[in-house]
C-alpha cells in the first residue's frame, strides 16, 4: 500500500503523456512528419517525472485547469445544442465528455500535488 501512494502522485503525468501519444499516433497516420511538433507538448509532464519542479507544477496545474474549464464549456453547449454541429461530431461527444472530465480531474490532481508540502 505504501508504494501505491509513494507512485500515485506520478499518475496525471502519465495520465496526459498518454493523450499526447495517442494523438501524436493519430495525427501521424494521416498528417505524416507535421505531427511531430505535438510531441513538444509532452516535455513539461516528462520533465515532472523525472525531476518534479513545484512552479512548473503550479503552472501546468493551473494551466490545465483553464483548459479543461473552457473544454467543459464547449461540451456543455454541445450538450443543450447552443452550436450547431455535424453528426460525427454528435457521435464523438460521448468519448469527448469522458475525456473532458478526466482531464478536469487530472489538472486538479496536478494542482493538489502542487499544493502538497513535499512532492
């Protein structure tokens, strides 16, 4: 149980290097060479991982948070439909809102381990 909480701090980190590779994968596919500045996106997260810097957590978590909210929002007046959308989009929403919230959970789990005495 102890090594659980001693690595479970680690987990949005993780959390968002995986976002960022599964859309570096899926903008490869059909974008070629061009996606690969995505994956500047992950260097904060992987440099938390490998030497945590508190104000770099602070700002990611802040960050994220300002994101996440605005992501809420878009989902939100998808959801009462205040902007007309096409179909696929329709059918996207359901991951879209999954994803919407694990984001908004992660950049609060950013900000608590950002608010932690020792990280």
């Amino acid at each position: 149980m102890n090594q659980i909480s001693k690595y479970s701090k680690f987990i949005p980190y993780l959390y968002y290097l995986t976002i960022i590779a599964y859309w570096f994968t899926d903008i490869n596919k059909s974008e070629g060479v061009s996606a690969y500045p995505i994956l500047l996106f992950g260097i904060p997260f992987l440099w938390q991982l490998i030497k945590p810097n508190k104000k770099l957590n602070f700002g990611l978590g802040i960050t994220f948070v300002c994101l996440s909210s605005y992501m809420i929002l878009a989902y939100l007046s998808d959801l009462f439909h205040i902007v007309t959308i096409s179909n696929a989009s329709k059918q996207f929403a359901l991951y879209g809102g999954l994803t919407v919230a694990a984001n908004f959970f992660m950049a609060l789990w950013i900000m608590r381990n950002s608010m932690k005495k020792t990280f």
